[in-house]
C-alpha cells in the first residue's frame, strides 16, 4: 500500500533562512515533500520546475513580497487553485484580513508552535483533498484496507478522524476528556495497525473511512 505513505509537496517561500529550514524539518518529520525558496522569484521558479500542493509564504519579503507573489501565482490559471496559506508576524486583525481578502486558505501568524503549523497544513490539504474528491472517482477500497479497519477500535477511529482533521494531541485530549499521553499512545497504536509511518499517511486512511461510511463491521470492531 505504498501509495498511501505518498506524501504531499509543499513550497515554502521565506527569506528567513533559519525560519524556512525549522519550518521543513517539522513537515518533513510528518511525511511532506518540502522546499524552501528564500524569495518570490525563486518560489516562481519551483512552482513551474515542480508544482506544489500547498505553498506557506511570508508576507514580508524585500523585493516582491508575499502579496504580490500570491497575486502573481493566482494570475497563471495552471496555479491558481494550488492552496495557498500566509505565514506572517503581522498578526493585526486587519492584516488578517487582508490576507484572506487577497485570496489565500489560510493565515497562519508567527510565532507558531510546531502542532499549530502541522494543523494548518494538515487541515487546509484535507479540505482540499475534500473538494477534489467530489468530482473525482472514490478510492478503490480493498478487503486488504478493510482488514486492517477491522484493528481499529472505536476510539482510535476518533483520533485517526481528528488527526486527519489537523488537530493537534492537546486538543484532542481536551475534546475527548482523556490525557495527552493517552493520545499518543492510541495514535502510535493506529500507525502501527495500518502500517502508517506519520499524520499524511493517517489523513488518507482516515478519508478511506469517512468515504465507507463508518460500515458495520468496522464499528463493530470498537
């Protein structure tokens, strides 16, 4: 099943070289495909060398800011609809809002934590990832997909939703009523069950659940 394990490309566009690279490394422990361009033209240059499935980019940038950047990408119809999320210390609620009058998913402020940046991507590809399914065919589910489900209890099936979801641990925790650590454990037990190595992986089983629609013998199994 390698082509659940595929993870999605992402394009970071930061001048700040310390700030792009802990951005890849977070990502990269999740399982995305990841680059860092320190500036809008060479961001430009990526997306027509490799198109992205989700670009993070500051506003801020000497030359050709972030704004300007994300008006040009939306000019070239075969990039318009790549996700597009803002990554910026200008955290003023009308800044905010510029930004997403602007056009973009999201608008994610610095500083973040690590879960927070995980979330947004997380969240914003699932959404996408939504859209595109609805005029496209479903995943081809197999008895091997079904058997694996069957591991799955009740409970590891809410994580594995609110995973998917882009909610972090803390926040599971919260909504669940259990501890942190609890989380974690139910989410190693999920990736060990089906086989996946990190939250890209757990996002498509959790797509492949939501399009079975909870079947019986798998909430039977919780």
């Amino acid at each position: 099943m390698a082509n659940m394990e595929s993870g999605y490309s992402i394009l970071i566009i930061e001048d700040e070289l310390s700030v792009g690279q802990c951005m890849a490394t977070i990502l990269e422990r999740e399982g995305f495909d990841v680059r860092i361009a320190p500036d809008g033209p060479t961001g430009l240059a990526f997306i027509r060398d490799k198109r992205p499935d989700l670009i993070l980019c500051d506003i801020l940038m000497p030359g050709m800011d972030g704004y300007e950047f994300h008006a040009t990408v939306s000019r070239e119809p075969q990039y318009a609809d790549i996700l597009f999320v803002f990554v910026s210390a200008l955290c003023d609620p009308l800044q905010v809002r510029k930004g997403m009058l602007a056009g973009a998913d999201d608008y994610l402020t610095k500083p973040f934590a690590a879960g927070e940046l995980v979330q947004a991507v997380v969240s914003r590809l699932r959404r996408g990832k939504m859209l595109q399914q609805r005029s496209q065919p479903t995943f081809l589910v197999t008895e091997g997909h079904l058997s694996l489900l069957r591991q799955v209890t009740r409970r590891e099936r809410q994580i594995l939703l609110l995973v998917a979801q882009g909610v972090t641990s803390k926040e599971i925790a919260d909504q669940l009523c259990i501890s942190h650590r609890t989380v974690e454990v139910h989410r190693t037990r999920l990736m060990q069950k089906l086989g996946a190595s990190n939250a890209v992986a757990l996002s498509h089983w959790a797509l492949i659940i939501e399009q079975l629609g909870y079947p019986k013998e798998i909430r039977e199994a919780g």
